[in-house]
C-alpha cells in the first residue's frame, strides 16, 4: 500500500511565527506518537506563511489521524489568519541518504534558524 500525504498551507498572523515554532516544538513527542506517522516537515515560504507536509504510512492511516489534525489546528487558532487548506497525495517517489539519521527521537531536532 502506497504512503499518503498532507500537505498544509498556514498563514501566520504577523508576529505569531516565533510562537507558532515554539508551540510546535512542544509537540514532538505528542506528533510522533499519532499511528502510522512516517515524516513531519514544516517549511517558512515567507514571514506569515507556513507549508507543512506530512507522510503517512497509508491513506488508512492519514484518515485516522484526522481527529489529530483537527485538534491541532485548533490550538493554533490563536495564530493563524484563517482556516489552514489541506491537500492530499499519494507519494510515488521517494529518496532518503543513507548516511542522514531517520529518527523521531529529541536529540535529532534542529531548530530552523532564519
């Protein structure tokens, strides 16, 4: 079965990025836990624009975490502008170094700097 993936598009209130990244980081352990999660990447386009995508080891697993998905973006109402727009695909290609650490552990966390 084919992974599956959500791609988010976030539009940050001005000055809510430094907590919407905070508040992310806050959420790791609670993320990595959601069933099915393969890969979460969260992406600055610009200064109020946050695109996210999100790699699922199925559809089955995409659509389960849904009530996850909805809880999150409701604690994040405070900092967004409106609704986030969610779309969907199913992932053909995919390509990972194998020297890179894949892992969803603390200690491989990097803090994005801009």
């Amino acid at each position: 079965m084919p992974n599956a993936t959500s791609f988010v598009t976030y539009k940050v209130k001005s000055g809510k990025l430094e907590e919407m990244t905070t508040w992310l980081h806050s959420k790791n352990a609670e993320f990595t836990a959601w069933p099915g999660l393969k890969s979460m990447t969260f992406a600055k386009l610009d200064d109020t624009t946050i695109k996210s995508s999100v790699v699922y080891a199925s559809l089955k697993d995409l659509e389960a975490n849904q009530a996850n998905f909805e809880a999150a973006v409701a604690e994040l109402k405070g900092m967004l502008q409106c609704a986030p727009v969610r779309e969907f695909g199913e992932v053909f290609f995919d390509c990972y170094p194998k020297e890179l650490p894949r892992s969803n552990s603390e200690e491989n966390l990097v803090p994005a700097s801009f």
